[in-house]
C-alpha cells in the first residue's frame, strides 16, 4: 500500500471517530432537553437522511474535482454542524447538517481506492478501512460516552487557558470543543492526500440530468447480476447496523441496567467485534469467493437473538464481540464485490452514490420500523427477536435469489453450447 493510502486512513479515522462520538454527545442533550424516547433513532434517521436525498448529486461532485479537497470541504462543513449545536440549533437539525457533510464526503473516500489500487488490493484496501472505520467507531463511542462522563468533564472544564476566554462552561460544550478538534484533525490530512490524475468526463451541473444518470446508474448496478446480490447484502447490512446500534444502547439499560456512558461502551465491543471480521476477511477472502461468506449473515440473525437470554455484563462481551465478527466477516468481501462492479460498470464516485443511496434508505426505513416499535412499548426482548427474525430471513432469501442466478446463467450457458 503507498502513502496516499495511509493518509487516507488517518483522515477517516480521525473524521468517523468524531461522527460517532458525537452521536452519544447529541442522544444525552437530548435526555437533557427530556425529549421523547422515539426521538433519540431520529438522530440517526436525520443524519442518513443527507445519503439519499443527494446521491444523484455527491458523486458527481466527487467526480467533479480531487478526492482529497473534496473530503477537506466536506469535513468543514461537519465542524459548521457541531457550531450549530454550540449557538443553540436542535440536535436534530444539527447531526443532519454534519450528515449532509458525510454523504458528501463518502463517494470521495471510497472512490479514491478505486483510483489509487489495483483490483485486486480492494478486498485487503476495504478491510483495512472497514476495519480502521470500525475502530473508530469503537473508540467514537467510547469517547462520546466519556466525554459525558462528569468526572472526565470537569477534567476538561478545569483548563484555563492563558488570555483565551474558552466559554465552555458545560459538559456538553467541553465534549464538543474536542469533537470538533478531531474533525479539525481529519481535515489536516485531507490536505496530504494526493491527487491520483484521474480523470473522468465532464459532470453535468443539470440537476433533471443528475437524476437522470443516477437512475440510469442505479438501475445498472442493480441489473447486474454480482451487483444486485453484493448490493442486496450491503443494503441489508447497513440497514441492520444502524438499528442495533440502538438495540445495543436500550438492551443495556433494560436488561444490564447501564447508563448511556457505560452502554455506549458495548456499541464499542460490537465494534470490535467488527474489526476482527473484516481484517480475517481482507486476509483470508479473495474477491472471486466473495459470495461464499453469505451464510455468515443467516448465522448473525440468530446469534443476534441469543441476546434476549442474557442478563450478565460478561456474557455480553463475547455475545456481542461475536455479533461484530460475523457481520464484519461477510460485509467486507461484499463491500468490495460491489465497488468491484461497480467501478467496472461505473465510475468509481456513481458506483458509490448508488450505493449508498440503497444502504441508507434500508437505515432510514428500518430506523423508522425500530422508532415505531419503541413509540408502540414493545419490550427490547421482543424488539431483538423480531430484528434477528428479519435478518436471517433476508440473507436466506438473498441466497435462493443467487442460487436461482446461477442456475439461469448455467442454463444460458448451455443453451449456448447447444446452438454451436
């Protein structure tokens, strides 16, 4: 791997640690403010919203100039969404703007690898970033969750700095203070990344023309018969990740009886979890038996659901860093199938506009389903079996769908012999 590559990394993580450390940030405001308890998956709905209202937009822009001063703008416009909240703007109206910054920022991050490596360095190129960006949601949350701590608070509220007035005199503007520090951080290295001299044709400025392309994308990568089955996985993937983000924080409370800083903490766990799999992955999947890992997924529903019969901190541990291990196996070779496809198909920002426009309308859709189902007082026991149900039952149905692909191609294929 060359330089450009680690610089990258560096600026992701720097940019995905902030993003997440200021999820835990933005839910306790809102238990400070009392808002209700259907509005805390909102913060994430609000945020993913960005994804699919500009995918036909973002990655022509990210095609439009350098990857690497793409991702400096877009990490500019997080920071402005953490001055929001400081001058007094909703959480809510807040994460969406510093979400509208990520969707921005994503087809430049991995369209990027796509210019830089070689096909087959994308399968070792997506673990090690999948496993870097799972790191930094590790230590994301664990920072979000101490930052609020009050004893870390006051450490960081006792700092006098010399003539500078800081006026952070709460727990929340100390937190954001250094959150924002990290996106400055990330923003530093997207000026060090370098510019890979590729160049794509002229990108429409037409907004009909951009919703144009992108359904003519869309409908590409979705008629393509690797495509719409890496596509479907991820899809699901993210969908299901963003939800159990929060199963993982309300399971805490009702069934091990921790506050938000310590919950927090297992989202981390889950996470590492994650890292494991998609380094085992990047080490042991070539990009060829990608679609052999797809049983993983069936297995993730059910070991998800082994949740419900625990009620000690250290069954949690294992339970959920096995959870992590087995998305984070099967995620990573599918990730790279799909940006495999697509950059054949594509180029490398559309391929990456569509694909995000899928993974987070399936967040969108499945946070709204959890938001529901809280607001509706089912019990987190019933809420984790219903997710589990749903997960192994779309891989299973993922599967028969490849299966049936793969018989009708072998058919053609005969079919073809015959006519010779």
């Amino acid at each position: 791997m060359n330089r450009g590559f680690y610089t990258i990394m560096a600026a992701q993580f720097f940019s995905s640690l902030a993003d997440n450390a200021l999820l835990i940030v933005a839910i306790y405001l809102l238990t400070q403010m009392d808002a209700p308890v259907w509005m805390t998956p909102m913060l994430k709905l609000f945020f993913v919203l960005s994804y699919v209202l500009l995918a036909a937009f973002v990655g022509a822009f990210a095609d439009a100039h350098p990857k690497g001063r793409v991702m400096f703008i877009t990490n500019l416009i997080k920071i402005a969404g953490c001055a929001l909240i400081v001058v007094g703007v909703h959480p809510l109206l807040a994460y969406s703007v510093v979400g509208f910054g990520a969707a921005a920022y994503s087809p430049a991050k991995y369209g990027i690898l796509t210019e830089l490596l070689p096909p087959e360095k994308l399968v070792l190129a997506n673990g090690w970033i999948e496993g870097l960006t799972v790191a930094s949601i590790v230590l994301g949350t664990v920072m979000g969750g101490a930052l609020i701590n009050a004893k870390v608070a006051s450490v960081l509220l006792s700092f006098d700095f010399p003539i500078i007035d800081t006026y952070c005199d709460t727990i929340w503007e100390a937190a954001l203070t250094v959150i924002a520090g990290a996106y400055i951080l990330a923003a530093i290295f997207n000026l060090w990344i370098p510019e890979t001299g590729a160049q794509y044709e002229k990108q429409a400025t037409n907004p009909i023309r951009l919703v144009t392309d992108f359904s003519r994308s869309f409908m590409t990568l979705w008629r393509d018969k690797l495509g719409q089955i890496s596509l479907a996985v991820t899809t699901l993937f993210w969908g299901a990740g963003a939800v159990l983000q929060f199963i993982v924080l309300k399971w805490a409370e009702k069934k091990l009886d921790l506050p938000l800083d310590k919950a927090a903490f297992l989202q981390g766990v889950v996470a590492i979890g994650i890292a494991v799999g998609a380094v085992s992955a990047a080490r042991f999947v070539k990009l060829k038996k990608s679609l052999s890992v797809m049983p993983l997924g069936v297995a993730m529903g059910f070991v998800v659901m082994a949740m419900t019969l625990v009620n000690s901190i250290w069954l949690a541990y294992p339970l959920l860093i096995l959870v992590g291990a087995l998305s984070g196996y099967f995620v990573v070779p599918m990730n790279a199938l799909l940006q495999h496809r697509g950059h054949v198909l594509l180029s490398a920002g559309h391929s990456i506009a569509v694909q995000n426009f899928n993974e987070n309308l399936s967040v969108l859709v499945m946070l709204v389903l959890y938001a529901g189902m809280i607001s509706l007082d089912l019990s987190i026991s019933t809420v984790i079996v219903l997710f589990g149900l749903f997960v192994s039952g779309t891989m299973y149905m993922v599967m028969r769908w490849h299966a049936a692909n793969q018989r009708r191609t072998d058919s053609l294929a005969l079919i073809g012999q015959h006519k010779h």
